[in-house]
C-alpha cells in the first residue's frame, strides 16, 4: 500500500518505501496480537470444556400423528444431552 504523497516522491526519483514498513506498523501488529490472543483463548476453552455426549434414537411411538386440525406431529425421534442439567435437558425442534 501507497499513499499519493508516497508516489508522488517515488516519481520524483526518490527511493521507494520497503513493504515490510507498510506491514509491520503498530496497528497491524496490535491486530495480530488481539486476534492471536482470541484463538488463544478459544483453544483454552476447547482444550479444557468437559465431555458432552449426545445420543439420538429412534422413538417406539408411530413416526408421526395425524392431529384434529389435519397437521402433522412428527416424533420419530428422541435426543439427549449427557452432563447437562435437567432443567435445560428439554429442548424441542421443528422442521418446517
């Protein structure tokens, strides 16, 4: 990266500006270290999170109901969280 002036001079026969300086300023090496310090911690917390098991099996129940109001329930299977609370154990989703 060039600025206008920087072209200008180099144009002008000066010498031109090494690339590492345009690299290597302080904010783009503060950016490095932020973001090298965000993957850190995120592979801290990757490394040290407990085991979480998730199983999914099929359901006894028929695969789907056919409701009063003509729609359908689909319940064809049954998922859980191994090492999660009871409280947050429930979770319902829907394909629509």
């Amino acid at each position: 990266y060039a600025t206008l002036e920087q072209c200008e001079a180099e144009a002008a026969g000066a010498p031109a500006t090494p690339a590492w300086k345009a690299l290597l300023r302080p904010r783009t090496l503060i950016y490095t270290g932020v973001w090298a310090s965000i993957g850190a911690a995120m592979l801290f917390a990757l490394g040290t999170r407990t085991h979480t098991d998730l199983t999914v099996s099929p359901d006894r129940n028929p695969p789907y109901m056919l409701m009063k109001d003509g729609a359908v329930r689909n319940s064809a299977f049954q998922a859980g969280v191994a090492g999660a609370p009871a409280a947050s154990a429930s979770h319902c989703s829907s394909v629509a």
